[in-house]
C-alpha cells in the first residue's frame, strides 16, 4: 500500500534487505519445480527443452536432490551418449515421480488446481 501511495522512487533509495529493487533469483530446485508442473509430457519438443534446461543447470548443484540427480543423468544422455530420445524418455518415465514434490514447490509462485 505504502508502494502505491508514495511512488517507486522512494523505495528504490532504501537498502535492499528492507525493498528489493529487483526479482530474487529462483533457486535451480524452484525454476525445476515451476518448469516442471507446467511441462506437456506429450510434446517431444517440450520435454527435449525441459531436458536440455535441467541438465545444463543441475551442474554444480547439490547431487543429494532428486532434481539435481536427475539432471545429471539428463546431461550424461544427451551430451555423452547423444541421445536425445532416450532422454526425452527419461523425463516422461521419471518425472512424473518427482511432480508431487515440484507443485509443493511451486505453489508459493502459482496458483494449481488441486
């Protein structure tokens, strides 16, 4: 409320702990999460750009998360063994497994349909 009466202009001068003056970065767990519950399982193409987006980010990651594990395994399929089609097989086979954990979470960031 305070935002709408007084003006963008003053709270961009605060300090940033007290009003960020731009969107915090997702965490490589929550963009997955979002990525996802919004996934199309039946598009081959969605689920090569899903692939390519998880094994390319999960690097570095903690390998303890299943999403990060699962990334791994995604980057081993399509740059070590060249084979998009078995991992766009991977993400229909596995990911419906890990989709209960993404929407818990995602739902802080969009509204699901239960």
């Amino acid at each position: 409320m305070d935002l709408a009466l007084d003006g963008p202009e003053k709270y961009l001068k605060r300090p940033e702990f007290e009003f960020s003056a731009r969107p915090a970065a997702l965490s490589y767990l929550q963009e997955f999460s979002l990525r996802a519950v919004a996934l199309d399982l039946e598009s081959p193409e969605a689920c090569r750009q899903f692939a390519d987006w998880a094994a390319c980010h999960a690097m570095g990651q903690n390998l303890d998360l299943a999403e990060v594990s699962f990334g791994y395994q995604l980057d081993h399929l399509l740059e070590d063994c060249r084979d998009s089609a078995a991992a766009i097989a991977l993400v229909r086979s596995e990911l419906p497994s890990l989709l209960p954990q993404c929407k818990v979470i995602s739902a802080p960031f969009v509204e699901l349909d239960a």
